[in-house]
C-alpha cells in the first residue's frame, strides 16, 4: 500500500481471491475471519471492509462462516454486511474495559472512535446479527502491566464488571493473555498473570452461563 491512500489496490484483491480459492479447495477450513489494521476515519474502514467481505463472498461458494475483525465501524457500514449477508458475526476489539483503562491502553482508538462510539458500534452489531454473533477480544492481565500496575485483585474485578456488562449487552468477550514487556522478573509475573488468568476464565464462564451465552463455533473452532 501507499501512505495515504486507503483504497486497496485491485491486484491485492485478485490475490486475495487467489489464495483464498486455494486454501478452500485443499483443506477443510471452517471459519474465515477478516482482519486488517484500522484506518483513522471509521466511514473509510467500513468501506474497506465491505470491499473485502464481497471479494471473500464471490469465492466463498460454500457460504464458510466470515466473521469481520475490524475496528468500531459506522452504523451504515455495519447494515450493509449484514443486508449483503457479507459477513456472519462482528469483532470490535475494546482490549481493555471502563474509559480510563481504554484511553490509556488505546489512545488511538480513543482519539479516532472513542470508548462510548465503540460500545454503541457493538450494540449495533446485537441489533442486527443477535446475540452472541458479536463479539470483543480483550487482553486478560493488561491492567497488571507496567502502563496500569493495578493489583490482580483490582484487575480481576474490573474485567468481570466488564465481562458482566458486555454479555448484559449480547456481547460476547474474547479473553487472551497479555505477554509483559522483557525488563522484570518474568518467572514470578507470569505466575501472577496466569493465576489471574484462571480466576478471570472461571468467574466469565459463570457469567456468561447466567447471561445465556455461548461462543459460536462458526466464529471461533474448538482448534482455533
């Protein structure tokens, strides 16, 4: 690509459906997930994502699950995968939970979006796809870095206040690890953040029980 120029050159698509074609035709893919970077204007991003759902759909002839991976897209953006039928579930990635974490951890998206703009993008996204075809990868054990250096107990309560009000919401949370930056005892953080890890997977598995919940395997496989 060339800086400032967001439109995708024509000859990345027909690659694209290239090695898409091929992957299809010789092994048994279940899920395909659209996934990109983010561009500062969200209208410029939603139209960058329609482009690539459409290319994915005339080569996906057996209708595999797409999921869209992008950032916090625009209202009008969001209808049009979804009349299209360009993609099957939504993944607006928050990272961390609660507007002060988010602006400190995110100050992009923050500047670009915002933390209250990405909230309404998601409910958006339950509107129309239901609940539990939309979903948001946050970064388990984030808080405890050195950005942040909350304690696990302060952590821990914070992300399942979230985990709570997100799946309230129809949203469905993605937890993965976060890896800390070399410079520190590494032995004794990552103990401390794969406790926090398990207590975190263990009180989100109750809630999203008691909220109905459940991930949908044409957005993430078991293997996945």
């Amino acid at each position: 690509q060339v800086m400032g120029r967001t439109a995708i050159p024509e000859e990345t698509y027909t690659r694209l459906s290239e090695v898409l074609s091929a992957a299809l035709g010789e092994a048994p893919v279940r899920t395909i997930y659209l996934v990109g970077g983010s561009l500062t204007d969200p209208r410029e991003e939603g139209q960058r994502f329609i482009e690539l759902a459409r290319c994915v759909q005339r080569v996906n002839q057996r209708r595999i699950p797409v999921s869209c991976g992008s950032g916090a897209l625009p209202a009008e953006s969001l209808r049009i995968l979804h009349e299209e039928r360009l993609v099957d579930s939504i993944c607006f990635n928050l990272e961390v939970w609660s507007e002060p974490l988010f602006a400190r951890i995110c100050p992009g998206k923050q500047r670009y979006v915002g933390y209250q703009h990405w909230i309404e993008s998601l409910e958006t996204a339950v509107s129309l796809w239901g609940r539990g075809r939309t979903y948001s990868a946050m970064v388990a054990g984030v808080e405890l870095g050195p950005e942040l250096a909350l304690s696990p107990d302060e952590a821990l309560e914070i992300a399942l206040r979230g985990a709570d009000d997100l799946c309230r919401r129809g949203i469905v949370p993605i937890y993965s690890l976060y890896w800390p930056p070399p410079g520190r005892d590494l032995s004794e953080h990552l103990r401390t953040l794969r406790d926090f890890y398990a207590r975190l997977e263990l009180d989100y598995c109750d809630i999203r029980r008691q909220h109905g919940l459940q991930i949908w395997d044409g957005f993430l496989t078991h293997r996945g």
